[in-house]
C-alpha cells in the first residue's frame, strides 16, 4: 500500500492531482505491478471523510480505467466499485 493515506489531506490531495496528471501523460506505460500497488490505495482514498480528497481520487481512478487493460477494468468496477458500497456510504449526507 502507498504511504499516500497518511499524508494530512492538503498533501494527499494535492499529490493526487500530481498523480493525475502523470496517469494522463504516461499512465499506458505503466506496469502492471505498479497499477496492482495504486489501484487499491485509490479506492480506499475513495472513502476519505475529506470531500477534496475523494474527488481528486476519483479523478486519478478515472483516468487509470482508460488504461486498463479489460480483466483489471472489470476486476476494478465489479469488486471494488460496484461490489463494496462502504466507500459510498461514508459520503453520503443524511
């Protein structure tokens, strides 16, 4: 797991957007270990009480799906977006 989690918010947000836009230059040449190592750190960056936070993870994540291949695009949305709803439960607002 990335030490990204620890970082105070304002850190972790903003190295997310660096992250960003590093995907969406270079992301279809990133290795397959990498992406094994990122992907579970952003969707649970997807649960953070911070509103900025989950967006700029979103964000990242959204960009990687275009480079995924189609197995870990599926393995992405069926387990970890689709299949676990406890990331959206803690940003809804009651």
């Amino acid at each position: 797991m990335l030490h990204i989690v620890n970082l105070p918010f304002l850190h972790r947000d903003t190295m997310l957007q660096a992250l960003r836009f590093c995907l969406l230059g270079a992301g279809a040449k990133m290795q397959a270990a990498n992406r094994k190592q990122l992907v579970p750190t952003l969707v649970e960056l997807l649960a953070s009480p911070e509103d900025s936070t989950r967006a700029a993870a979103s964000g990242c994540v959204g960009v990687l799906c275009s480079f995924l291949p189609d197995e870990e695009l599926a393995a992405l949305l069926i387990q970890d977006l689709l299949g676990r709803v406890g990331w959206m439960k803690s940003s809804l607002i009651l």
